[in-house]
C-alpha cells in the first residue's frame, strides 16, 4: 500500500511548484544551513538563499531530535512542522487509524 501511495504521491507532485515537502536530504540541508546561520558569531555575510532559508524556517530541538518549522506568513501564524517525504504515508496512516478510519462520511456528517 506505502509504495502505490507513493507512486500516485509523486505523479501527483510532478508539476507542483508551490507545494515543498522534502527528501530526507533536502530536510537535512536546511537543518544545517539554518544552524551554519544561527551559530555566526563573527556575522560574517551569508548568502541570499541562505538569508531566505533563515527568513522562511526555524529548527527546535524535541526529544533529542532537531525539527525543522516553516515560519508562518504573518506572526499571527504558528509556524508549521515541515514534513520528510519519507514520513508523509506513515503519518497519514496512523492519523487515519487515529481518527478511527475517518473518512468522508465523518466529515460530511458534521
């Protein structure tokens, strides 16, 4: 079931620009650009695309693991946890199975 989900998931994300859900490595780098950023000390000039990963995410340290979090478009916005590709069909099964097998009837009975 996860390897058609992720097949059908990435016939679907083929022409979307707007939408980022990272790789694992993708995610990593921008973990690690954010830190390279934050621990300049001597504020020594970062590049645009580094000053834009700054502006647009933050890391938080949960449980011994570094999570990285999209900053909202306004401060009124709570940032969003950004999710790895690879966790995204894990996640959504275990909220399905959470929501006891929620499904559109669920939500049209609202």
């Amino acid at each position: 079931m996860e390897e058609k989900f992720n097949e059908q998931f990435s016939k679907l994300m083929v022409n979307k620009k707007k939408i980022l859900i990272p790789n694992a490595d993708k995610y990593e780098e921008t973990v690690a650009t954010i830190k390279k950023c934050m621990g300049n000390k001597r504020k020594k000039k970062i590049s645009k695309k580094e000053s834009n990963i700054v502006r647009c995410y933050s890391v938080r340290i949960e449980n011994p693991k570094t999570v990285l979090y999209q900053q909202g478009e306004s401060n009124k916005e709570a940032p969003q946890k950004v999710v790895k590709k690879e966790e995204l069909f894990n996640l959504l099964k275990s909220e399905h199975v959470e929501l006891r097998h929620a499904d559109r009837d669920l939500i049209n009975d609202e």
